[in-house]
C-alpha cells in the first residue's frame, strides 16, 4: 500500500466511530500510526545502494511493530495527555 491509502484507512478507522468514543486527536493519532510501519522507507533510502532488500523487515517484524507501538503512544502521550497510555497504545496498535 503506498502512504495515501494508509493515511485514508487511519483516518476512516477514527471516523467509523473511535473519534466519537475518544475524543479530541483521535484521527490524527490514527493516521500518523497507520504510515508509521513505513519508516524503513526512510532508512533504506537514507542508507542507498542495495538497501531495497531492507525494506519491510523491521518495522513489520513481531519484534519491532509493537516497539514502534509503544514509542509513537509515549509520544502521543505529550501531545494528548487527557488520553490514557493505553488508550493511545491501542489507538497506535490498530493504526499500524
């Protein structure tokens, strides 16, 4: 999926009504998680060369997706502190 379609699939996961039960950031927290699991993109390019054989490796490994969860919800959690760090671990969860 290219980044357009994992920002509208974020942003209609908030509107199918997480928004409505979680209030205010919601949509946005969402569609920041759901192009989260593409930041290798941004290493591989970083790194040039055969880096390509990189991608999707990391970021979409059992190890590394909710480590990414939990630093995106500690850092959700400054911007939103009237949401609980589980809340916004959940809300990171299902956005990636």
């Amino acid at each position: 999926m290219d980044n357009l379609t994992h920002t509208l699939l974020g942003v209609n996961l908030a509107n199918a009504g997480l928004s409505r039960h979680f209030g205010n950031g919601t949509v946005l927290i969402l569609a920041i998680a759901s192009n989260l699991t593409d930041l290798d993109a941004v290493w591989s390019f970083m790194k040039g060369g055969d880096s390509f054989l990189d991608r999707r490796m990391l970021t979409h490994s059992l190890v590394g997706f909710p480590l990414l969860a939990v630093l995106a919800a500690f850092l959700f959690y400054r911007r939103y502190p009237h949401l609980s760090w589980k809340t916004l671990f959940g809300l990171c969860f299902l956005g990636m």
